[in-house]
C-alpha cells in the first residue's frame, strides 16, 4: 500500500522522485487525489517552521517546492476531470511582488475541474494585468493568491482598479493565501475569500452566482457564509 508518511518525508527532504513514485502508486491505488495532497502540504508547513527556524535556506525551500510540484503533475488530471464546457471564466494569479504559485496552482486546478476556464497569470502579478486578461477573455472572477505579508497589501490595489473601471460591473475579485485572513479580505473589500483550495471552489461558485443573481447572498462570501446559506435552504 502507498506510504503517503513517506510521501510527506520525500516533499520535506525534496526528494522529487521518490514523491513522484510513491504518488503514482497511491492513485494505482485509487486514493482520492486529496487525501494524496494531504501530507505534501503538510510536508510545506514542516518546510516553512524550519525555514523560520533558520535549519534551512531558500534553496532547501525550492526543492520541496519542486517535489511537490512534479507529484502535483500527476494529480492535476484527476482534480481537473472532464467537465463539460466551461461556462465560468477565471484569471488566477499571485500578486505583484510574490512568486509563491503551488496554492495558486492547487486553487486553480480546483477551478478547472469546477468548470471554470482558467486564464493563468502565473506570479508577481500587477493589477493592470488582472484587470487586461479580465477584459480580454470576458472573465467572471479574479483570484488573487498572496503568501507574503509583505506584498499581500498589492491586492488591494487590484480590488479599487476593478471597482474603478466603469466597462467591468459584473466582474468580482477573490483573495486566499496562507497569510491573507477574513479580517484582511474584508479590509480590503474583496468580494470572496477562502482559506482553501477546496473551499475557494464553492466561494468562487457562490460568487459567480451571486453576480449573476442566482443567489441573494450579500458582502463577502465565505464558507460560513455559504453553510449557513445551506442550513436556511434545508431548514
Ligand atoms: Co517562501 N515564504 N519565501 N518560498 N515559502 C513562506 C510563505 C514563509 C511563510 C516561510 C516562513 O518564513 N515560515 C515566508 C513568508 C513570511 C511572511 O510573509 N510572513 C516565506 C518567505 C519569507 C520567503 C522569501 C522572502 C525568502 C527569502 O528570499 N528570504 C522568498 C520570497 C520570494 C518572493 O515571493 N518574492 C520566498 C521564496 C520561496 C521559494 C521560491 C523558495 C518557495 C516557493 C516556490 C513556489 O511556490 N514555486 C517558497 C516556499 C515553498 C515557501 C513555503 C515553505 C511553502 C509555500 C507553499 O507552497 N505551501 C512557505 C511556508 C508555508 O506556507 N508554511 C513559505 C503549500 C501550499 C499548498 O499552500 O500556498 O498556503 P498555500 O495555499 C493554500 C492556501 O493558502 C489556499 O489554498 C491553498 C491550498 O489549500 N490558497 C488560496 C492559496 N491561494 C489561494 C487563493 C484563493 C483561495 C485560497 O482564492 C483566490
């Protein structure tokens, strides 16, 4: 059976072929695709309290990066699936000043298998091509992700270009990332966030619709927000 310990032990040390072996294993074995994810995002939390630490540098960072990355492959057609045609459209990068992508990249293989189409802006985003790529493919969303509390502030930045513009009524911005709180994306006036990658698919969802008054939640939609929504519909 798939060790997924040794799994996390292999993204920890940046061992990239034995992550990549014992993953193929793991879906040979059918285990679903997050409980697979699990322990390498584990595996990133350990990383990071050793890089606060100072037991490691960036360099020992960037191989579990790319550990985890290689096994991310694999996993990408599983989470994505075969949906139908997308009928969403989503521009997903981190912001300016940032080039952390791996939850980035988790959220917006989420979205894909959500039926999003996804415009994928990759890292050190500035809000000028946020709001360019929203025009040019008709986006519904914006995803903003955002590791540095140094650079999360630049999401603002993207949140007033979008309310500026008179052209994009409908268009709505959603933040996550591990520094970025409720508390902040309130701050900020996004319109969703999420602490996620499998909760940003229901905010992004919930969000879309709303937009397009297929629901009537109102301010900042978060998982709380979409549960109670849920109990009042069941009640
Ligand atoms: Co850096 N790094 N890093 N790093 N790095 C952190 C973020 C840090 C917390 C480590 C630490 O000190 N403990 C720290 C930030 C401290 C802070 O700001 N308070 C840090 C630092 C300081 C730095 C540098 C400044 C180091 C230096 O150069 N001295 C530097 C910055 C470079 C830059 O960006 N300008 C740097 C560089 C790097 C590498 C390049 C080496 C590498 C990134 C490689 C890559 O991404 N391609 C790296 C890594 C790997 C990390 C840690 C170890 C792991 C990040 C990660 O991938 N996590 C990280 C420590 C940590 O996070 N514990 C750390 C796994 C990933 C799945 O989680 O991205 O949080 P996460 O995504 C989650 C959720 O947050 C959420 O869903 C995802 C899945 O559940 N989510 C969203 C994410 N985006 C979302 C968007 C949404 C919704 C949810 O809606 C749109």
């Amino acid at each position: 059976m798939a060790d997924l310990e040794r799994l996390q032990l292999a993204v920890e040390m940046g061992d990239r072929d034995t992550a990549v072996a014992v993953t193929e294993e793991a879906i040979a074995e059918g285990i679903p695709p997050l409980e697979i994810l699990e322990p390498m995002t584990d595996a990133m939390g350990v990383v990071g309290e050793r890089f606060s630490r100072q037991e490691i540098f960036v360099p020992e960072m960037l191989i579990s990066a790319r550990a985890m990355k290689g096994a991310m492959a694999l996993l990408e057609p599983l989470l994505v699936g075969s949906g139908h045609r997308p009928d969403k459209v989503a521009v997903m990068g981190t912001i300016k000043g940032d080039l952390h992508d791996i939850g980035k990249n988790l959220v917006a293989m989420m979205l894909k298998g959500a039926n999003f189409e996804i415009i994928d802006l990759g890292t050190n985003t500035p809000a000028d091509e946020f709001l360019a790529a929203a025009r040019e493919h008709q986006a519904d969303l914006i995803g903003i992700s955002a590791l540095l509390t140094t650079t999360m502030g630049n999401m603002r930045g993207v949140i007033e270009a979008v309310r500026a513009a008179d052209d994009l009524p409908d268009l709505r911005v959603i933040v996550g990332g591990a520094p970025v709180t409720l508390d902040f994306a309130t701050q900020i006036g996004a319109d969703g966030w999420a602490p996620d990658a499998a909760s940003a698919v229901d905010v992004a969802k919930a969000v879309v619709d709303t937009a397009r008054g297929r629901t009537t939640l109102s301010g900042l939609i978060h998982p709380d927000v979409i549960a109670a929504a849920r109990d009042t519909a069941a009640a």
